[in-house]
C-alpha cells in the first residue's frame, strides 16, 4: 500500500487506521485486534477467520462484489471452517479464494485490512455487526437491539448525516472519520445532561 492514503479515526480511546486504495476503503483489522487484544492480535484475526459464520459472512460478501472470487475453494474452506483442525490465515484466504474484501500484507500500513463497511456502527460502537454477532453469540437481533437509548438518539442523528455526505460526494473514510467526531461530540453531550460517568457499553445489554 505504498501509494495509499492513510486516516486515523480515535474510537474509544484507540487509534484505527483507514487506507484509501484503489478508490476503495479499508479499516485495519489489526489495529482493531490489538485494541482487544495487544500482544496476540495475529492470533486473534486468525481465530475471527476460523468461524464458521466469519467465513460464511466473507463468501457471501465476495459472491456479491467480486467477479474474480473463486466460489469452488470457497466451498471447500465452508465445509471446513469450525473445526477444530480448521485453520486459515488472512493470506492464504485471499490467495485460495481470490477475495478482494480482506488486504494483508507487510510494509508501510502492513497489517491485515477490511473493506470499509458499516459506517455507522463502526462510527458509534467501534465495531461491525458481524463482528458484535461473534462476540455475542447467544444474543438475539443485533447490536443496535441492545444499544442504550442515548446511542439511539446520536445513531439517529449520525445516519442523517451520513447521508448528505453521501450527497455531498464525500469518501468513506471521510464519512467515517466525520461521523465519529460527531458521535464522540453527541455522547459527551447527552452524558453531561444525563449525569452519566461514561460511555454506556451498548454492547452487553445491561443498561
């Protein structure tokens, strides 16, 4: 990604890179690992490609947007993906299936990258909803089901001005770089009247 351009979002508290390429957007999956989890955040993409449901998620993705995917490795990953003998890199991924949704590769902005997707829910919740689903496998509905009423009212500002963005030609990393500030800005605020100490989880259901 020599030529790329690279942005910086801050979501909750840690620094997420998004790289320009090709005229597509990726949010780096490494730095959003090493949030969770600093030391093994290889490892941790790693066992995010082993579930079933990761894989399935990412073929039908590919199905839609990629004309070079190759649907006959893909099927045979499928039928692999887990158990317990199933593993795959982000690498081997994107060489077996031709995936062109998932970037991985060494140098500057090295790192294994995704592409862009659920603007508003990275924007606000610093994750997307396939990534919620994994981590709340026994939760019904999604993420938004169990957000907190003071996320609903800034996710309901911030889709507004997603679309006029839209309107207004700006490029998804913008969107999403804009979209942050302001939700981070929305939060604070309502905190500051609610009488809030922090940022309500959102994500376990328990407000």
């Amino acid at each position: 990604m020599a030529k790329d351009k690279k942005t910086t979002i801050s979501v909750q508290g840690t620094a997420i890179a998004i790289v320009s390429r090709h005229a597509e957007d990726y949010v780096s999956l490494t730095d959003i690992a090493h949030h969770k989890k600093a030391d093994h955040s290889d490892d941790l993409i790693r066992n995010w490609l082993r579930n079933r449901n990761t894989v399935e998620f990412l073929g039908i993705w590919e199905k839609l947007h990629n004309p070079d995917f190759n649907p006959v490795e893909f099927d045979g990953i499928k039928m692999q993906a887990g158990l317990n003998s199933f593993a795959i890199t982000p690498k081997q991924w994107i060489e077996k299936t031709g995936a062109s949704g998932i970037v991985s590769q060494t140098g500057r902005y090295g790192g294994t990258y995704a592409k862009e997707a659920d603007v508003l829910n990275v924007a606000l919740f610093g994750q997307t909803a396939c990534e919620w689903r994994e981590a709340n496998p026994a939760q019904e509905g999604n993420m938004r089901d169990y957000a907190a009423i003071e996320q609903l009212l800034v996710l309901a500002n911030i889709e507004g001005m997603n679309a006029e963005f839209i309107h207004m030609g700006l490029a998804q990393s913008e969107r999403l770089k804009r979209l942050n500030q302001i939700a981070i800005r929305q939060m604070q605020t309502l905190m500051a009247h609610s009488g809030i100490a922090r940022l309500p989880a959102g994500m376990e259901g328990k407000e």
